[in-house]
C-alpha cells in the first residue's frame, strides 16, 4: 500500500470521526498563582468543535485521492 493511500485512508477516517463526534477537548494545565515556593495549578477543560463542512471536505478529499491514487499515468 503506497503513501498517498495511507494518506487518504486517514482523511476518511478523520472525516468520519469529526462528523460522529463533532469535536474534541483536552485539559489544559495553567498557574493561577505563585507565592515563592507554594504554587497553585489550574486544569482548564477546553473543547474544539470540528465544522460539519471540515468532516464532510476531509471525506471528499480523502476518497478523491484513494480514487487517483490507483491509477497509472
């Protein structure tokens, strides 16, 4: 299986995923205060919404180039 195939299989995939889930989040660690030795850490939830047009292009663009991929010049 050559590299653009791999490539496209994983665009399908991120489409498919962005579309089921529509987004991800993640924590995110920040100092809220330092007073010399003692210090005070915050864990932030933030979330990422993926567009349906973003899950519905990577789709698009992932088959187009499996399609191409195969042929032969």
């Amino acid at each position: 299986m050559n590299s653009i195939r791999i490539i496209s299989i994983a665009l399908i995939v991120a489409g498919l995923l962005g579309l089921l889930y529509g987004g991800f989040s993640y924590t995110k660690d920040t100092t809220a205060v330092k007073l010399g030795p003692i210090e005070l850490s915050v864990q932030e939830k933030e979330r990422v919404n993926v567009p349906v047009w973003a899950g519905i292009g990577a789709i698009l663009a992932g088959g187009l180039l499996f399609g191409f991929a195969g042929r032969k010049p």
